[in-house]
C-alpha cells in the first residue's frame, strides 16, 4: 500500500492502513505544514494499491490533476469532501469514498446521524 500525505484526512487514513499491512508513504507535504500537494508523485508497479485524499479541507488544499498511475495498480481515493464539488472521472479510481449520507442529511431530519452528534 502506497499513500500520499497531504494532511490530516490522510493521516487517519494511514494510520487505520497499518491496522492491515505496511504502509509505505510515497511523498508528503507535512515539510511545508501541508500547505501543498506533491508534484511528480510516482506509484510503485508492484503494490496493492494507490491512496490519495483528494481535498484536504483542514489545509485548504485539493488535487487539481489526479496523479498518473502504473496501469495494474488500482488508485483509491477519499472523496468525501469532493462528493458534488466537481465532475470527476470515477473510471480513474478503483475505490472512491464519498460519504454521501453525513453530507446530504442533515442532522434530526433523517435517520442517520454521524457518532458522537447526539
């Protein structure tokens, strides 16, 4: 597994990756307080898979292009905070996760409520 720091949300999301097996991060913004997304990031051709946030919004940061990787490795990507912000090309991810339902209802006016908003 093959995965992109670009703040917090990826952060979390590393940290529940090593629950599974090894992690290896490829590049990372943190130098700079992750005021930026890495330019020129290169996958490896022999890993499970690709994972990148695409926007950080504890930063302010977003990927304006979606990085290149080799065609046998699936490219997975946290989507929650891009769900309806733009047109996206979902064929470029494996796995996207949008998490409509914490975004479309809103809190007492349906059934889903998130952990912890009681």
């Amino acid at each position: 597994m093959e995965y992109v720091h670009t703040g917090a949300w990826a952060k979390k999301a590393i940290k529940e990756a090593k629950l599974y097996g090894d992690v290896k991060i490829i590049a990372s913004s943190e130098d700079q307080k992750f005021t930026y997304i890495p330019k020129n990031v290169v996958f490896s051709q022999n890993v499970a898979f690709a994972h990148i946030t695409g926007n950080e919004t504890i930063g302010g940061i977003e990927w304006q292009e979606w990085p290149k990787v080799p065609s046998e490795v699936p490219l997975v990507c946290d989507m929650s905070s891009n769900f309806m912000d733009k047109v996206i090309d979902v064929k470029k991810f494996v796995s996207s996760m949008p998490v409509h339902r914490k975004i479309l209802v809103l809190q007492g006016h349906g059934g889903y409520r998130p952990r912890g908003s009681y």
